[in-house]
C-alpha cells in the first residue's frame, strides 16, 4: 500500500530531526516540499539525494492531480515543509485531506513527528500549558482587531506566531489589550541568536527594541 508521509523537519537547527524521518526521507519515492533550496540544503546535510518536487498549499488543481497520480501508481510520498511541521501554519492539510477523499484507506497516512516552533515557545514559557490555544499567525488587515480582541477574551495560554515585520505592532496590541498579563516572546529558537524575552508585553516590546529585530518570532501569552 502507497504511503503519504509527513515528515516534520527543524526549525533552525539542522540536528532537530529524528532518525525516523531521516530514514523515511532516506526511503521514499518522491520529497514534496515548499522551498527546493531550503530542503536542499537538509538533504544534503544527511546525504540523501531524492526527487524534489515543489507543493505550496495554493499548488494548481493539477499539481494535486499528479501527486495524487503518483500515490496511484504505488509511490511512497514524503511530504515536508521548509520548516517544522507540515500543516501547521504550513501546506499539508490539503493534501491530507485530497489524498484521504480520494484513497480512504487505500493509501496509508503516517504522521513523522518532530521539531514545531510553537510547541518548543511552550515548553520553555513555564506558562500553563495542559491547556492552550494556537492562533497561528494574526491576520494582516481584516480581521487583525478580532484576532487580538479573542486574545484579551481568553482565559487560557494562548501562542501565535508573527513575522519580524508586524512582532512590534502584535506586542503593542497585547500591550493595550491586556497590559499587565505574563508574555514571553521566543526569537531564532534553536538557532545561533535564540532569545527569550519575558515580561509584559510592554516590557518585551521594550527590550525587543534594543535588539536588532531580526528572525523569527513566537509570541505566548500566559495568564
Ligand atoms: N510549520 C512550522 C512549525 O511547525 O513550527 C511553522 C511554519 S510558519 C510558516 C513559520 C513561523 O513559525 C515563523 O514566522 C515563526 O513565527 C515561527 N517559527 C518557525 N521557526 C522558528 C524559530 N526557529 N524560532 C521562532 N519562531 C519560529
């Protein structure tokens, strides 16, 4: 029976990957993955050499065809992302979900678990965490007030993820809804410049400020 592997991948460090997937990877037929450079540069880290091909979440009807075409005629499939895991914040769910309304049970669907930039912010937030809410990244625009107002709203340990472009204007929306709650912004996790600030929003915002803002960024609100 064809599998549909879904492989999650590090988040910055190239040893956040288990052995498992690395003998999946080592194994499969064909590697979807969203940026062909960045998985480039992990497979030839471990020396795997495999056919590439590129899915985004917004990949053509006919590109869905064809890896669907591909599990068909019996090929082992891995999917990646360019970081962590796949579908979360990322490509995957759509095709998980084309290859299960397509297939059933005719092809098997096998989760490779590992590195995720959310769930590694919270296991270094000492915030309550038996209980917590992902929002993903805040909408740009449209929705943005929402978002934070649903944020202020919740009486749970709540994460998100922003880009270094809009971490300072999330951290002034956390700060005027919700000024004296517990925040802990986690910046380049496992990577050379790993920063953890904590404070209020307020404060993070203030010491984020004397840094170059630069990488990547996860926000948790504790309570
Ligand atoms: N699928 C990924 C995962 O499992 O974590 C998330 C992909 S999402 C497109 C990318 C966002 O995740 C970044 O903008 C940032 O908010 C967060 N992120 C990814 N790697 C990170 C890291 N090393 N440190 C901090 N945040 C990170």
């Amino acid at each position: 029976m064809p599998i549909l592997y879904i492989v999650a991948t590090p988040i910055g460090n190239l040893k956040d990957i288990t052995h498992r997937a690395l003998e999946v990877l080592h194994g499969v037929d064909v590697i979807l993955c969203e940026d062909t450079c960045v998985t480039h540069k992990l497979l030839s880290h471990y020396g795997i050499k495999k056919p590439l091909e590129s899915y985004h979440q917004h990949s053509r009807l006919a590109k869905a065809d064809h890896i669907l075409e591909m599990l068909a005629e019996g090929k082992n499939i891995a999917l990646i992302s360019d970081a962590g895991t796949p579908g979360i914040s990322d490509p995957g769910g759509m095709l998980v979900e084309a290859v299960r309304e397509r297939f059933y049970d005719a092809v098997k669907i096998v989760p490779i678990p590992g590195a995720n930039a959310a769930l590694a912010a919270l296991s270094v937030s000492g915030f309550p965490a038996d209980r917590f809410l992902f929002l993903g990244f805040p909408p740009h625009k449209k929705g943005r007030k929402t978002y934070f107002e649903k944020i202020a709203a919740t009486e749970e340990t709540i994460v998100f993820y922003e880009s270094k472009h809009r971490i300072i204007k999330a951290l002034e929306e956390l700060s005027r809804i919700a000024p004296a709650r517990p925040v802990m912004v986690a910046r380049e996790l496992t990577k050379q410049f790993e920063t953890l600030y904590h404070g209020t929003a307020g404060e993070c915002l203030a010491q984020l400020k004397k840094d170059k803002i630069l990488g990547e960024f996860v926000v948790v609100r504790g309570l």
